[in-house]
C-alpha cells in the first residue's frame, strides 16, 4: 500500500517567530508556532532550581534559568518530594500557553527511531498499531533486556526490525542517558542541559516519523541537525512561505471561532479558561419535518470537521460539544462512532466519554504545544 505524502513548510517570520504546517496528501493536517527557538520546547531538558511549593498536592515551581519558570507536578515527580533550592532535571512535558507556565516531568522519555526510552518509569507500552500477537511477543523480548526502573516505548515501525537492531537502539539510548546524566551534574546553575529535537525533528516525532518528508523552509539548514533518513529539505529563501504554499488563508481560519459545514450548518469553537466548547449549528440549512434525520446528518459532518478542527487547531485539555439533539439512541452512538473513528488518526491522545447527563459530548485531547488561540 502506498504511504502518504507527507510535507512540512517552515517559514521564519519578523522577530525570530517561526511558523510550520504538517501536511498528508496536499492536506494540512497541523500547525505549529514558537514565538522564539530560545524558549523552552517540547522535550528539552533543564536543570531547574526547586522554588515555593503551590500547594504540594498540586506541585512546585521551577527556575529553568534566563528568567524563566515552569510547574512540575506532584505526579511527575520520581522519587522523594523536592524541596525549596534543591536541583532537578526535568523535561517540557507541555509548552507554555494560555497563561499557564511551561508544564515539566521528571518522567524523562528519550526518542529513538522505533523505540522511546523511559530511564526511570519502569513499564514497557506497545503501539496498537500492531496486532495482539506480535505485540505480546515483543513485549515479553524486550522486557528481558531492561533494567529496573527502565522502561520502553516500542513504536510501530519496530515490528519490522530485527531483535539486533533494536538492542543497538536501546543501547545507543542508554549511552546518551548516561552522557546527560554527566552533563547536568556539572552544571552550577539552572539552565536547558540539551535540545535532543529540533523544531522539524520534534514534529516529525510528533507525527510518528514518516519514512519520506519532503520540507520547505526558509531558514538555513544547521550542520550540526540530524536529518533523519528519507527527508528531503528544499531550501526557499522567501519571506514569507505560507503566502508561497497558499497557506495564509487557513493559517488564519483557525484564528475563527466559527467553521462551515456542508449545505449552510455550521460549529463555533470557544475558548475558556477551564474548556473549550463547540456548538453545532444549523444555520441556513434547511431541516423541514424530517428532524432526525436532517440532525444526524449535520452531527456526522460536524463530527468529522471537530476531529480536524482538534488537531489543526491543537486543541488540548476538556473539550464539551454540543451536538444536535437526535431522539434515537442508534444515532447518537453513530455519533459517537464517527468521532473516534477521525480522531483516531490524531498523533495526539484523545478520549471521548460519551454523551453527559447534559446531552453534551465529553472528550479530552492532550495538550503538549501550544494552540492556535495562543499565538498572541
């Protein structure tokens, strides 16, 4: 079967502020933004002074040096509590946005090709993208090279490795562990102990590592950058890409809080500090007497556009939709069905709960970057 294409266009803007599109098969399926490469990104790694405990039950602050501060969490700790002063190293587990700090883990996870080693989180988590079988087979394999409290993460490309090739991985990621480990006990102060991904790296990571990219970007490629095996970068130097592409124009549609639907219906996607709400709509659809069918068909369209929506908009955190009100109780797990089925391709986990108490559509989405309301 033919993979999809897949591009990325990258596109370095005034002031530093770097703009990306991930596109599969002409269609943009994310976006990216960073106001600067010197904040911290997903996945980089500090050594972080401990500051005042908000609350132990919730977590700490932490000083990552250049006047920047995160929040580290009372569950991603490892070991004993910290305390006030002390030093840690920590990981961006979630970048800053909407007013909220960067989020960091002591839960450290280091990214290989097929596998993601996990130094201190001591469980072994197979892609489902394998069947029954052969993932128990691995997972029995490779919990006989760990040591405790190692842990791994095996990808779906591994399946289609040799038991060689993924010891030699393992190995390879061990080693950086231990040069990491030396690196941030030498340092004196906090501050970011390495970038194991770059901006592109980090996305294509994100986007389980397509075996061929194609990458668009006016910013010079670094020497020092690993370019993973079947990327092809084209370097354009223009000043603005997106314009170059064709897309500005949804670059910008998702600053919008409504999205049209087919034949005149509509959803509008709010944004608030606890959630984020969307409200399906009729608009100038006409329903006439047959509601419930009319209604289901809306929902069905609205439901694949909120899959979208969720990914192109990076949308994370509690999500509640409103839905059309539909009688029968086949249609609405239809719904249902329809909604995991599109947000199963989402890289990102999401999990739907289903209709609440309040005819609402429950669902979470994990956020790991920022979303598009918080670009300014």
């Amino acid at each position: 079967m033919r993979g999809k294409d897949v591009s990325v266009v990258m596109d370095q803007g005034p002031g530093g502020r770097i703009r990306a599109a991930y596109i599969e098969d002409g269609v943009v399926r994310s976006f990216y933004f960073v106001h600067s490469l010197a904040e911290p990104l997903l996945d980089d790694l500090f050594v972080g002074r401990v500051k005042e405990a908000r609350r132990r039950a919730l977590g700490w602050f932490v000083d990552l040096g250049e006047k920047v501060s995160g929040f580290l969490p009372s569950d991603k700790i490892t070991g004993e509590a910290p305390s006030p002063g002390t030093y840690r190293l920590v990981q961006v587990d979630k970048e800053a946005g909407r007013e909220k700090p960067v989020q960091l883990t002591e839960k450290i996870q280091l990214s290989g090709d097929h596998l993601v080693y996990l130094p201190n989180s001591n469980y072994v988590a197979i892609s489902h993208q394998l069947d029954h079988e052969e993932r128990e087979c691995l997972r029995k394999e490779i919990a006989g090279w760990l040591r405790t409290p190692e842990g791994i993460i095996v990808r779906s490309k591994a399946g289609r490795k040799s038991a060689a090739v993924l010891i030699r991985e393992l190995n390879q990621l061990r080693s950086e562990w231990r040069s990491l480990l030396k690196r941030s006990a030498a340092m004196k102060a906090p501050g970011r102990v390495c970038r194991r991904l770059s901006l592109l790296s980090s996305i294509l990571n994100e986007n389980h590592r397509p075996e061929s990219c194609t990458v668009f970007s006016n910013i010079p490629v670094d020497n020092d950058e690993k370019i993973s095996a079947g990327v092809d970068m084209i370097y354009e130097p223009a000043d603005n890409l997106f314009a170059v592409h064709d897309l500005e124009k949804i670059w910008k549609s998702v600053e919008q809080p409504g999205v049209p639907l087919p034949k005149g219906a509509s959803i509008a996607i709010e944004h608030t500090a606890a959630l984020t709400a969307i409200d399906v709509n009729t608009g100038s659809r006409v329903v006439g007497d047959h509601w419930e069918e009319q209604a289901l068909s809306i929902n069905l369209d609205a439901a694949r556009e909120i899959g979208r929506q969720l990914r192109l908009r990076g949308i994370g955190g509690m999500v509640a939709v409103d839905f059309l009100r539909l009688h029968k109780h086949e249609n609405r797990d239809r719904v249902i069905d329809e909604l995991e089925r599109v947000t199963a391709q989402d890289p990102a986990t999401v999990k739907i709960f289903g209709y609440s108490e309040m005819g609402l559509v429950e669902l979470t989405r994990k956020r790991t970057r920022r979303e598009a309301a918080d670009r300014n």
